[in-house]
C-alpha cells in the first residue's frame, strides 16, 4: 500500500474543481468479491434509512488520503453536461493508441493528461466550463476514427471507452463512473499517477491546473458538421431499442420491491434472500444476487428455488404465470 498522504484544504479545493461535476459517486468496496477476487464498486447509502450518500469534502479527502476509492460521474443530468473527458484504454496496445490521441490533440492545441492505470491507462481532457457531453463525444470519437484508434463495442472486443458513456441521461439517472484519479485502486494496492509530474500529490495538482482546459468556441469549431461514426450511431441506436423494449416489458412482478437493503456487487443486486431469512439463514444478508439490467433475473447463491423466494415474499408463482 502506498506511503500515507495528508490532503489539505486547498488539495481538496482544487481536486473538486477539476474532476467533480456532480455529487453522486459510487464507492469501491475494501473487500474482494470471494469469488472473483475483484473490488467492485457500489453507490453508498445511509445506513438504516438506504438514502444516497452525496459527495462531500471529507469525502474526497478520504479518497486523496488513500482510505477510501471513489469513482466520478461525468454528466450532470440538469444541464446534459461535463467537466471532463476521460479516454480509457485497458488492451494490449492501449499506451500507443493514447499516445496517437494524445499528439493528436496537441495538433488542436488541446492539452491532456496521460494517467497510469492497471492494465493501461486513462487519458483526460479538461474543459474550461462544463460543456455538452455529446459534443465531446463527437470530438473523442472523431479523432478516433482518424486515426484508426478501435472503439470497445463497435464489433471490436478491444477498443477505447469514451467518458461520459452517453451523450445524456435521465433525471435522476447515473450513467457510468470512472475511478476517481489519485486514490488507491483497492485491488492494486497502489496510486496510478499522472505522467509529467513528480509523485506528490501536491505536484500532480499542480501539474493539472497547469493545463490547458478546451473552451466551448474550440469544441464547436471542432465538431462542426460532424457526427458520430455510422458504427457508433448503431451502437446507440441497439441501445436505445433495447432499454425501450425492457421498458414496455416491465414484469408486474419485481423482486427488488420486496427486498431490503441492496448493494451493488458487480453486474448484481446484493441482498438478503427471503426464502433464507424464513429459515433462519442468510446472515450475512447477501445469499440473493439480482441482475441489474433486469431485476427477472435473480438467483440465491444457497440454493433456494425461485418458487420458495417468491413464496416467501407473498407473491407464489401460479401455474402459467412468468416469473
């Protein structure tokens, strides 16, 4: 584990105006998953209430010190906005494809910062002020397709991920977090660092406000008549259809309407099985997983049948009837 740093006030200060453009975080669990060995990450709730946790200053303090791992979101739902654009790349040719993107922007006089990850490594754009995030979409993926740079999703296994993930979200809506910068990856058990500064947090700070941030007038000049790749506008169009089909499809029955306290752990719903909880089992509180993108799905890890859960909740399973 890394040597222990104090974030002072100021530390704090300047971290939130670069990086957070809203106050919704997920958090990275202290324990691997028993069967994976992976940290996964989670959106905090207040104990005994369930209600969300927000974003504080103690809270990014925390993350900077090394006590804890947050990931950010980068759109802010009332205004379709971002701070920041985040390039992640986890492949075998990740860093040569960041760097490609990275000289290119340059020819743009954009700068951007190079950071270190586990697998690779993450490239970041800083705006002058929160700016349309399908406009930096547009830009990212423009680039992208200039210079043969692969897009994750695009019938490619491997390719670049673009942050934010959506040009927008719904109120209330959370999009997809990236893992904070300058804290500790719980499963590494190290800080992955910026390139171009010394290895303080003080200096890398530093080093980020130096930079120069892209302003809107550059943006628009940039992604002027533009659009997305046919690949990628297919890509959203599969993803449109699919959350409007699950949408009418809504079963009448919804499992997490009759459950208590959940996490997130992985692609699941982490909770108390009813079924055990009759039985007096499942103290731990986390025998039954749920499937997030479709609360049908769910399973008890200790080997209670649906029919049992669903009975246990009130609601049996009839005879013709889907669960």
């Amino acid at each position: 584990m890394s040597r222990r740093f104090v974030a002072s006030v100021q530390l704090v200060k300047e971290y939130v105006a670069l990086f957070i453009n809203r106050r919704a975080y997920t958090l990275q669990s202290s324990r691997p998953n028993p069967e994976t060995g992976r940290h996964y990450y989670y959106r905090p709730k207040e104990k005994g209430s369930g209600e969300p946790v927000w974003l504080t200053d103690r809270t990014i303090s925390a993350h900077l010190e090394g006590r804890i791992t947050v990931g950010l979101y980068a759109i802010n739902p009332s205004d379709q906005r971002c701070k920041w654009v985040a390039i992640d790349a986890d492949y075998k040719t990740a860093m040569d494809d960041l760097i490609k993107l990275q000289y290119q922007l340059t020819t743009d006089h954009v700068d951007s910062a190079l950071e270190m990850s586990r697998r690779g490594g993450h490239l970041w754009i800083f705006l002058a002020a929160p700016l349309l995030a399908r406009e930096c979409r547009i830009y990212i993926y423009d680039l992208a397709g200039r210079l043969g740079v692969p897009v994750k999703g695009t019938g490619l296994a491997d390719g670049i991920e673009v942050f934010p993930k959506h040009d927008s979200i719904a109120a209330g809506a959370f999009g997809n977090a990236i893992r904070g910068p300058l804290g500790i990856h719980r499963g590494a058990g190290r800080r992955f660092w910026f390139y171009g500064a010394d290895y303080t947090l003080e200096a890398q700070l530093a080093y980020l406000k130096r930079l120069r941030k892209l302003s809107e007038d550059e943006l628009t000049r940039f992604t002027a008549g533009k659009d997305f790749p046919a690949e990628v506008r297919q890509l959203s169009s599969r993803a449109r259809i699919v959350t409007e089909r699950s949408l009418r499809s809504k079963p009448k029955f919804c499992i997490l309407d009759y459950v208590g306290k959940t996490r997130i752990v992985g692609k699941n719903y982490v909770t108390r099985c009813p079924s055990c909880a009759q039985a007096g089992r499942d103290r731990g509180g986390d025998n039954l997983a749920i499937l997030v993108s479709d609360p049908r799905f769910y399973l008890c890890w200790a080997g209670c049948r649906k029919e049992m859960i669903r009975a246990a909740v009130g609601h049996p399973i009839l005879a013709r009837q889907s669960a």
